[in-house]
C-alpha cells in the first residue's frame, strides 16, 4: 500500500487494525509504502498521519483490505465404476486443504463427507460430479462422469 508524500512531512506513521482488534502501530519511517502482502484472511484497515519537528496531522482516512481465503482446486480423477450389479463406485483424487467433499447427481446433494469414495446402492446410471470444501471455501465442481 502506499500513500502521498506531505509537504513538511518528516515522516509517517502507519497504523493498522486487524478485523476488529485494536490499532496498532506497523509502521514509522519516512517511506510512503508499506507491504501488506501475505495477510492472514479477513478484514485489515489502515491509517497513516505525517509527523515533524512540530507533531504530527490528523489520521488519513481508513484504507480497507479484504483477503479472501484461496479457492480449494477442483477435485480431478472422478471416476464412477459399477463394483457389482447394485454397487456404484464414485472416487475421486484428495484435495490439499480439504475437509470434506460434496457429491452431486442431476442437481441433488447426495453425499457429504471427509472420504474421497462414495459407495451407493444403485446402478451408475446418472452422472456425478464432486467439490472439495472446508471451513472457509468450496471448490468448483467437477466435470460429471457417469458409470
């Protein structure tokens, strides 16, 4: 981030808030930029004032980040295998950062769970899609395979 140089201004102080924490101090130097790269997911504001031998203005208005947490990839290896005559098979590859995995067939939610294998009681006759989720984030979902 980065902010316009004040004429008289010595140097700058940049306070920051994380979600609803209280402010605190990150930065006093005489830059006009500051990294706020590499934030941890939720809500960072910022403000920053000019100082001099004389004191310092007022606080600048508040700046606001959002950091989103990253997408989950889509599941890949979708696979819908009929074991026996009545034993439908769906698998799937692990996702790193997954906690559990929605299954889907023609717009229900059939399964929910931490497994990356689903086992139904029926024909693979429909197709079947898969998303990879956790507490924060849902994967897009795959593309459909049928048995």
């Amino acid at each position: 981030m980065s902010w316009n140089a004040v004429t008289d201004g010595a140097y700058y102080v940049l306070d920051q808030q994380e979600n609803t924490n209280a402010w605190r101090e990150v930065y006093s130097g005489g830059a006009t930029r500051f990294d706020a790269t590499a934030r941890a997911n939720g809500t960072w504001k910022y403000r920053v004032k000019a100082c001099n031998g004389n004191g310092c203005s007022p606080l600048s208005a508040i700046a606001t980040l959002q950091v989103q947490p990253a997408p989950l990839p889509t599941p890949t290896g979708l696979t819908v295998r009929q074991a026996t005559r009545v034993d439908c098979r769906v698998t799937w590859n692990p996702v790193p950062g997954a906690t559990w995995y929605d299954v889907m067939s023609r717009g229900y939610l059939i399964e929910s769970g931490p497994q990356t294998q689903h086992r139904f009681d029926a024909k693979c006759v429909n197709p079947y899609k898969v998303r990879a989720c956790n507490a924060q984030v849902c994967s897009t979902w795959s593309n459909e395979e049928s048995g």
